[in-house]
C-alpha cells in the first residue's frame, strides 16, 4: 500500500510542477500593436500586451519621439486609425463610465497609462501592468481597441482626456 500512495503522490506532484512550469509561459492571452506616425509626425514602434492575473502587462519600445520629454500614452475606444490624425479612434477607452485621472487610482479610464519617457535621442523603452484590462474577454477588453501616442504629457487630472495634446502615432490592438 505505501507503494501505491507513493507513486500517486509522486505522480500528482509531477503534474502540478509542469501545469505551473506551463502556466506564466505561454498560456495567457497576449496582443500585439504597431504604432505607426500620424501625419507630419515620426514617432513609431511596437508594443505587445500580455494578461497577467487581473491586469494587462504592457511593453514596448517607441522611437521618433520628442526628445527628453514625456508622452501621453492611451488605449482609446475605437480600433480606427484612417483619419490621418488619430481622431478616428475615439476617446479613451472607457468601460466603467469614470473620470480621467492617474494610472494608478481607482478613478480612472481603464485606458489611462503611465506618460512614456524619450530619452534623448527620442526612444522609449518601457513595462508596467494596468490593473483591470483583459485581453480577448469581458467589458475591458483591448482587443480591437486603438493605441494612441501623445505630444504632451497627460497631466492625470483634465478632464476629459489629461491635456495630452495631439495624436502623434496611432495603432490598432490586435490578438496574436
């Protein structure tokens, strides 16, 4: 008998080692976005979206940017980048009907982001998790949303978009 239970413990301890090896890798949905220039502006790059637990991890790198200066950074409503300027992409992405504000406060557009941050020869590098986003499901889906670069930086606090001023790259959130 000690045999029998041995060998089911041993068999049930390998599987949960390689449901959890498996789990982080490659099992969670995942998004991609090329950011292309609106009209009369450089800055481009490619961001990718990765769900983690109850938030979304997004990273990337941008270039064409102002230099040493912040940039507003949004999820918008609408996956339309046709307009030349970005506009076609709506607001900021929404669900929960709340007020624009800080990257971190419970008051906030779901697609309220951290400013990016160009160095000096104008690129950004960036990773951080937005709490409440998913990708491919429910009302805080980003799949099929647009990504929006700003000139200026959000100031957390105007109302209804933080000040960020124009469009300057634009893409469409697609699921890869």
């Amino acid at each position: 008998m000690p045999h029998r239970n041995s060998l089911f413990l041993a068999v049930m301890t390998g599987a949960t080692l390689a449901g959890c090896a498996s789990a982080p890798g490659g099992s969670s949905p995942s998004a991609r976005a090329n950011l292309v220039p609106t009209k009369g502006n450089a800055a481009r790059g490619q961001v990718t979206f990765q769900q983690t637990g109850t938030s979304v991890r997004v990273a990337g790198r941008l270039s064409g940017l102002k230099p040493n200066a912040e940039h507003g950074f949004h999820v918008h409503e609408k996956g339309d980048c046709s307009s030349g300027d970005g506009m076609s992409t709506g607001g900021h992405f929404n669900p929960g009907g709340k007020g624009h504000g800080h990257h971190a406060g419970a008051e906030r557009h779901a697609g309220d982001m951290p400013n990016l941050k160009a160095d000096a020869n104008g690129n950004a590098e960036f990773r951080f998790d937005v709490p409440g986003l998913s990708i491919g499901s429910g009302a805080a889906d980003i799949v099929g949303k647009g990504l929006i670069v700003h000139r200026d930086p959000d100031d957390y606090k105007s109302q209804p978009a933080g000040n960020a001023g124009p469009r300057i790259a634009c893409a469409v959130i697609a699921r890869s």
